[in-house]
C-alpha cells in the first residue's frame, strides 16, 4: 500500500509540474526499483555474514568448549609426573611396589593420549627462545653457553589447546653472566 501511495504522489507531482509525465514516471520508478534492489542486497549479505558468524561461533564453541576441564586435568597429569618423579630406581625395581609404578605410568600415558585426542599441546620450552605469548619467566640464570633469552629450565609445562593458550610455561631464561655483562659494557665504550 505504501508503494502505491508513493507511486500515486509521484504522479501528481509530476502532473503539476507540467512535465511529460510517462518519462518522469518511468525515471522515478526506475530509481525507486534500483533502491529496493540496493536494500535488498544489502539484507542479503547481512543474513550472510550472519550465518558466516554463527557457524564460527558454533564451531569455536566445540573446539574451545572445553578448556575449563582441560586446565584441571592438566593438574591431574601434573600430580601424576610429580607422583612418577619422586619414586626412586630402588623403589621402582621392588615387587611390592612394581604393579602400583606401572599403573600409574598407564595413567600418564592414558593421559598423553586423551590430550591428543581433544587437541592438548604440549609446549616445547628448552632452548626454545623465549616467547612471552606461551612461556612466563620466572627468573634469569646466567648461562654464556646459549643466546640470552634463551630457556634453560622448565619449572612447570605449559600448554596449548589447538591453537590457544591453556596454561604458559613456567620458566627459566638465560642471561648473560656478569663478568661477561661488563666486559661487553667496556668495549661499547
């Protein structure tokens, strides 16, 4: 109804105007026809960037939807490497104690495996440099045997779940000694 009280009101005007009123008809018409192609359009591409959105907010939703249980069970593996470091050969190679060790080494491994399956990374810290997007320094050892800014020790593993951080790595990063420091501070002089 509108549009055809627009088409009516365009008429009129034209009548008054004196004008040949078929060509200024034909000329508003055809403006009025491209504007509706335009918004037509351009609903168009907004339902699709819609839908582009949703999906990918669906697809995150299942690649991501599970970091929160992925921070705790990488404390399990964490209790479970802390439980296998601390048994010494002695204990390991006593019979009483052997079927305990090799469970739970089974349970690091199961651990390892289910990580793969959901896509838990491991991150590769030593003599990796230091990136401050995976690792956190927590202190600087001085160490002339590798680049400055390299990582020397891992205090506690980080990880990556596909492609996002989950957890750094805690981490010791070389530096210079001082001796070295200051004959370097010398020759810049």
């Amino acid at each position: 109804d509108t549009q055809s009280e627009e088409t009516h009101e365009i008429v009129e005007d034209l009548n008054e105007n004196n004008a040949d009123p078929e060509e200024n008809i034909i000329d508003k018409l055809n403006d009025e026809i491209q504007d509706l192609k335009d918004q037509r359009l351009r609903a168009a591409a907004e339902l699709e960037n819609f839908r582009k959105r949703a999906e990918k907010d669906q697809a995150d939703a299942l690649k991501y939807g599970v970091s929160n249980f992925a921070k705790e069970i990488i404390n399990i593996k964490d209790n479970i490497e802390r439980a296998q470091s601390s048994i010494s050969e002695d204990v390991r190679s006593n019979d009483a104690v052997k079927s305990v060790v090799e469970g739970l080494d089974l349970i690091a491994q199961s651990a390892v495996s289910t990580f793969e399956k959901i896509g838990i990374k491991k991150i590769d810290s030593i003599n990796e440099k230091f990136d401050h997007n995976l690792h956190q320094a927590m202190m600087e050892i001085e160490n002339d045997e590798v680049e400055p800014g390299t990582i020397v020790q891992e205090l506690i593993s980080g990880y990556t779940l596909h492609d996002r951080l989950l957890r750094p790595a805690m981490v010791g990063v070389s530096k210079k000694t001082q001796q070295n420091q200051q004959s370097e501070d010398t020759d810049k002089e």
